[in-house]
C-alpha cells in the first residue's frame, strides 16, 4: 500500500513537469490475460500492449474447482513485473486476495512497462484438471462494488498517457468514449462454459421485443427472433453491454444463481412519453368520476418516469389548468369541459384529452344586505364592476358565487377590489362565516382584536376552537395582509376542527416547487395537504408561501372548500 502510494506520487511529480514524454494511446487500451502450462501448474500473464500504461486495477475471478492459487493470500502470490508496484490501492478488503473465494484483485504503478508486462499469477491444478479442461468461466473479470471496497467500482481499470500531463483513466465496460477491452486469450477462453442457460429478454417499455447485441466477458449474443438472449453462464456476477439499433449502449450488471431470467427495458423518450399517454388519467375525489365531477381534480404534473405534464381547460371558469373545480349554480345546467394534457419529455411530445362533466350546484342563502353589487346574472348572482371576463376572469364565477351565498361581500360602489391584499381579520371572518360552528366566544380577547370590531366574534370563536393561535404576545394582528402559508395554516386547522371538509391523507410534493426553501416548518403539513387536494396551486414552479394573498385569490381558495363542503 505504503510503496503503491509512493510510486504514484513520484509518478504524478514526474508527469506535471513533463519529465516523461507525451505518448499518444492507440483507441480502445486494454489488458491481455494470456495462460500456458508450466511444470507443477499454470501461470496466467498479464500484459498491456501497444499503449503507455502507466497503472491500473483488475479484480479476476477463477474456477476454484479447477485452479489454484500458488502463494497464499496475498499480494506475494501475484508476481510483479520488472518496474511493477502492487497495492490494494485504498482498499483494506482481504477478499481482494483469496484462494477459498476464487479472487484476485490488486492495483499496479509503473514508470514504463517491460514487453508491456504487468504481473503473472502461478496456479496449481485442481483435481486433475488441465489445460484443456479450461473453458470461457475459468477466468474472467469479476465486478467490484464501491460499497465495501473503497474507490473501486469496476472490474478493471486503465490508467494511460494519451498526450496530456496526467494519465486519462479508462474502465472496462464503461459507458463512453473512454473504455477498455480485455482479451481473455488463455487456453479455452473461446470455449462456451458449463452452466445453466441464463435467459435475457430485451424489451421495450411497451413489451415489444427488441433485437439487440450484449457483450458479456468479451463475448458478445445475438437476439433470436423472440428477442431472447440465450447465455451459456455459471453463476456469479457478470458486466455486461448491451446496444440496440435506435436504443444506444447501456451497461450493467447480471447476478447468475441457477436457472436466471432477466428482462432489460430499453428506452427512448419517444417510448417514455407513448406510455406515460397511455397511462396517464385524471384523479377524482370520492365518488366522482368523469360523468358527475363536483370537487377539485388531481392532474398530475410530472409521472413517476419523468415525463412532464401541462395542463390546459377549455373552460377554466369550470375546470382551471390546475385541478381547481368551480360548479355552476342550479340552473345554469352542467357544464362539459375539455382537459388537454401535453406531455413531454426530451424532445419527444405527445397530446392526450379528456371530457368531464361539472355538475352544477344549488346557491345557498341569499345576497346579503351588505353586498354592494354592480348588477346581477341571468341566474341571480351578484356582479362587479371591476371583476369581468377581462379582469379576473379566472376568479370571476367563485366571487359571484361567494357573493350569492352571502359569504363574501364587496367593497362600495359596485366593486370587489379583487386585486387588494386581504387583511388576516378579513380572511377569519369570512372562514367563520363560510364555516358554521356552535362555538362560542373566547372570553380572552387578543390584545389588538377590540370588542366593537366587526371581525371581533369570528376571531373569537377561532381562538375558542384553539384554531387561531395569534402571531405571539397575546395578539393575533388583524390588519396585517395574510400570506399564503398562513392561510393554509388557519384553514386546515379549521377543517380539521369542525369537519366541514374531511381532509384525506394525499399530500403534495412541496419539494417540487422552486421556493420550497421559503415554506414555515409551521406551515409545511397544511401546503402539503392543501396543495395536494387541489385547494392551494401554484403558478411557474412556484408556491409563493409568504406572499400576499389578494382578495381575488381568496375567494378561488375559499369557493374549492365550499364547493367541496357540497353545497
């Protein structure tokens, strides 16, 4: 270890000051494992021709029925090279070297390679065996995980000069432009081994076979017609590559135990966005369904293989691109709303469209005595001079139907003022207005909340509950603008209280949004529950947990509760 760790950094000074000159590497670097017979067993020679090696890993893996290792456990049974250091390189694995295991493992330094020599490993025969007993898995590369053993992570490494300072590092079966192959050039390597058929089905993510080529220790297989891999392999670990016309290279790795089968999916963001169309669907609340919709939907934005979704309504008055459901009132008849999900992923796209049916919905109570209205609809719901199809269009049918039942009211002379902050004793009054509750009055009244105060009851009777729990100081600052998070917080507590709306267990992915970092840890339960019902959405990415809600937003908010309530 201690003299591996000396060379390479006497190898790294010598290179950063261009001491040993730049040798450009033929493509494709690699090992060569060659074997003979010698008197009392077998030597298996370890050599990189043709490139300036300047180290390297190997980790192999022999036929413990049919070889021996001479030499014990330990770097003494592997016979350096002339200028050749051995090392463990890091790793304080013993298993790098037994003979019980069938392992060889050890990383090598060198200033320049004799004959490209790098080591020679003396094995005994097993049994009687000899030579020509041998086939393809007497020898062969063995996958060494990161887990367990340091820095190694593959069967064999390389480390060359190619025209730089410092060596590039290649790796067998590595995924790319850098890679080495390792020939097994030893005496019945190209003899098929002994062992179970191991069956490999190479599919696509619709099923569909594909016709591919893998290469398993320097062996490559052809598919048959049924897209099958056949592969004559004992057990234990193998690396493998595979490639498909249309499908590019991937690696991995196959565990063989017996009678194996093994199913590779191969994809393409074309494949990848076909089946997400196919199975994506809309998620309704219970007891809904595309004929009868009248509580919020779940329209996914992104599926659990990556594809994006956007969403767009025909009607987002009746359906937002968000989920957000707004019921017509009874007469106005149900309306029919076309949902369009785009959904893509890479360069790949693909449309899929929907129909629901929104039921419409009875209006509840009568205008109350302090709306102040610009006009009524055909079908008797207050009207804003300052809320119009042009001007928050997208809240229009939520304040008109607020409005109607007497739940939200406007500001004077025939407006809404829909885009004004609304004050957190605005909001808890029109939450307990919405929200009927036999409860009565707090008799310990916030310091700020004066007892002539128009919102002075409904504040009370959230603190009753034990819902409105103040900003700290015995005050609960009324007239202070609520943020989005705090709304959530006030309304869960609320719904939870009373029961108006059971809340079920769904709960969004607040990590999805882009200001994920700015959510109250006293908040993050309430978005998470709020967002992933359909009751509180987003807008590019983000959800905005301390901005100011405006009264427009407001009443979006509070209609999907209403609305979900049934009424």
């Amino acid at each position: 270890m201690k003299n591996g760790r000396i060379y390479a950094l006497i190898l790294a000074i010598v290179m950063v000051f261009g001491l040993i000159p730049a040798v450009y590497a033929v493509q494709a670097p690699g090992y060569r494992l060659t074997g003979k017979t010698v008197a009392g067993g077998y030597d298996l020679e370890i050599t990189v021709p043709g490139v300036d090696a300047t180290g390297g890993q190997l980790a192999l893996q022999y036929d413990t029925s049919k070889l021996t290792l001479l030499g014990g456990d330990s770097l003494k049974a592997i016979g350096a090279a002339d200028g050749v250091s051995l090392t463990r390189d890091h790793v304080e694995e013993n298993e790098l070297v037994n003979g019980e295991k069938g392992v060889v493992g050890f990383a090598w330094y060198s200033f320049g390679l004799t004959n490209g020599k790098v080591a020679t490993l003396h094995f005994g025969f097993e049994n009687g065996t000899a030579a020509e007993d041998l086939d393809a898995s007497s020898i062969r590369l063995r996958y060494v995980p990161r887990e367990g053993f340091g820095a190694w992570n593959t069967a064999a490494q390389l480390h060359v000069r190619t025209g730089g300072y410092a060596p590039d590092t290649y790796e067998y079966l590595h995924d790319g432009d850098k890679e080495i192959r390792v020939e097994f050039a030893y005496d019945g390597a190209d003899k098929a081994p002994e062992g179970t058929d191991v069956t490999v089905h190479c599919r696509d993510l619709l099923g569909k076979t594909v016709a591919a080529k893998m290469e398993v220790d320097t062996k490559t297989y052809t598919t048959d017609g049924n897209g099958d891999l056949k592969l004559p392999l004992g057990d234990g670990t193998y690396l493998y590559r595979v490639s498909a016309e249309g499908f590019g290279t991937q690696t991995g790795k196959l565990t063989v135990s017996g009678k194996t089968e093994e199913t590779i999916t191969f994809v393409t963001d074309e494949l990848l966005v076909q089946q997400a169309c196919e199975q994506l669907e809309i998620g309704y609340y219970q007891g809904d369904s595309a004929q009868s919709v009248t509580h919020s939907l779940t329209l996914t934005t992104k599926t659990d293989s990556g594809v994006s979704v956007a969403w767009s309504s025909s009607d987002p008055e009746r359906i937002s691109a968000y989920g957000a459901v707004f019921r017509p009132v009874r007469g106005k008849g149900n309306a029919e709303v076309e949902l369009t999900a785009m959904l893509s992923h890479g360069k790949a796209q693909a449309e899929k469209k929907f129909t629901v049916t929104v039921l419409e919905m009875e209006a509840q109570g009568k205008p109350g005595t302090n709306i102040s209205i610009g006009g009524t609809t055909a079908d008797g719901k207050p009207t804003f001079s300052d809320v119009t199809d042009t001007s928050f269009g997208w809240a229009k049918n939520a304040i008109e139907s607020l409005a109607a039942a007497g739940i939200i009211h406007g500001t004077g002379d025939g407006k809404f003022s829909p885009g004004s902050a609304i004050k957190r004793g605005d909001f808890m009054l029109l939450l307990m207005g919405m929200i009927p509750t036999d409860a009565a009055a707090s008799a310990e009244a916030f310091a700020d909340v004066p007892a002539d105060s128009y919102y002075y009851e409904a504040i009370q009777k959230a603190r009753a509950l034990g819902v409105a729990e103040g900003t700290g100081g015995n005050r609960f600052d009324p007239d202070a603008s609520i943020t989005r998070q705090e709304m959530a917080a006030l309304t869960v507590r609320i719904l939870e209280k009373t029961g108006y709306v059971t809340l079920s267990e769904e709960r969004g992915d607040l990590a999805l949004f882009k200001d994920a970092s700015e959510i109250a840890p006293w908040a993050e339960q309430s978005l998470a529950l709020l967002t992933g019902q359909g009751y509180l959405v987003g807008g590019d990415g983000l959800l905005k947990p301390g901005a100011k809600t405006n009264r427009a937003e407001a009443a979006v908010f509070l209609y999907g509760i209403y609305n979900a309530h049934g009424a």
